[in-house]
C-alpha cells in the first residue's frame, strides 16, 4: 500500500496527473484492513494479491495502446517544457 501511495504522489508531483486506479487499489487494500481480525491469513493475501493483480492488468491493457506517451507530452507541453 505503500508503494502504491508513493507511485501515486509521484505522478501527481511530476505531471500533476492522478492515477486513479492506483487510488481505487489503496482503497480496496484499506477496506481489507478490518477484514484482517476475522479472516485466515490465506484468504486476506488471496484478496491483497487480487486487488494488485487487477491493478498489474489495467495498467498493462493501459499501455498497449502508447497513451501513457501522450499525455506525458500533453503535460509537458502545456506547462511549456
């Protein structure tokens, strides 16, 4: 969760841009927290491993397309660099 939080104000520092999938993961893995008191270990780090194998997919079907390229020269454009 950590990591993600980083990768995201990261992102948001450079181009000002917000990575809202990692945003919905830190809040999944947030919601998995209270379900750590009433769960086996097993099921919480099936679901932890879920929720970042979801995130590894979307940002892999993200890139395919190069987008991620354009909108890194779209910001540096409008900021003038």
């Amino acid at each position: 969760m950590l990591y993600l939080a980083g990768i995201l104000l990261f992102k948001w520092a450079l181009w000002g841009l917000i990575s809202w999938p990692r945003a919905v993961a830190i809040g999944v893995l947030a919601a998995l927290i209270p379900l750590a008191a009433v769960s086996s270990v097993l099921l919480l780090s099936a679901a932890a491993m879920a929720v970042l194998v979801g995130l590894a997919g979307w940002d892999a079907y993200r890139m395919t397309g190069r987008e991620h390229v354009e909108v890194a020269n779209a910001v540096a454009a409008e900021r003038g660099v």
